[in-house]
C-alpha cells in the first residue's frame, strides 16, 4: 500500500511520517497492494479550538473509497483515532464482500447453477 502524507500549518517530519506508516501498516496487510492512501494533517490556528490537531484519510481501493476525519489535541492520539476509524471501515468492507459472495454462491447452488462462473449447457 501506498501512503502520501501532507501537512496544512505543520511541517511533516519524519518522525511524523514514521508514526503514520506504523499506524497504518497493519491496514495494509489486509488490503490491496495496489492500494493508495491520502494522508492530510493539519492544524488549527485558531485559540478557541481545543482539538487543533486535525487528520484526514482517504483510502482508495478497487471499487471503493473510503475516508475518516479526526481532530485531538494531540498530534499522535490524533493519527492513532485516525488509523483505528479507517481499519473498522476497511473491515466492515470486506466483510460485505464476503457477505455477498457467500449469498450469490448459495443462490446459485439452489437454482441449481454451477457457483464457479462458468455457463450450464444450453439444450
């Protein structure tokens, strides 16, 4: 998996850029390698705003893409909600996936249908 990271009002260090990779190293293990991942930090300038620190991610996988949004007032407690609430919806893809697999494999051995792909012979 790809990772791009970039900073609005922050400097992206590679202490910062080590810490995103190791958050989202384990997503990708179950996704595509193919797969790219938009990393956005940034950071409220605003004194009114106790969680200034804010991260956007947007995963693009084949047929999907998904995108979570966290702000804390710590940089790392940020990427660590960041990297969870991405991993829950990478989840709950795959599990659909799987779901309609399963269904479209079942619906087929009722009607009778080879479940593999291939056509019955026509008569």
């Amino acid at each position: 998996m790809r990772i791009d990271i970039r900073g609005r009002n922050v400097e992206v260090t590679d202490d910062l850029r080590e810490q995103v990779a190791q958050r989202f190293k384990r997503i990708g293990q179950q996704v595509s390698p193919l797969a790219r991942i938009e990393v956005v930090v940034s950071e409220e300038r605003n004194p009114a705003i106790t969680d200034k620190f804010v991260a956007e991610a947007t995963l693009h996988v084949k047929g999907v893409t998904l995108h979570a949004h966290e702000a804390s007032p710590e940089m790392m407690h940020t990427i660590h909600e960041l990297a969870e609430d991405i991993r829950r919806q990478v989840k709950r893809h795959r599990e659909k996936r799987r779901k309609r697999s399963r269904t479209r494999h079942l619906v087929n051995q009722m009607q009778g249908r080879p479940s593999e792909g291939g056509t019955s012979p026509s008569l």
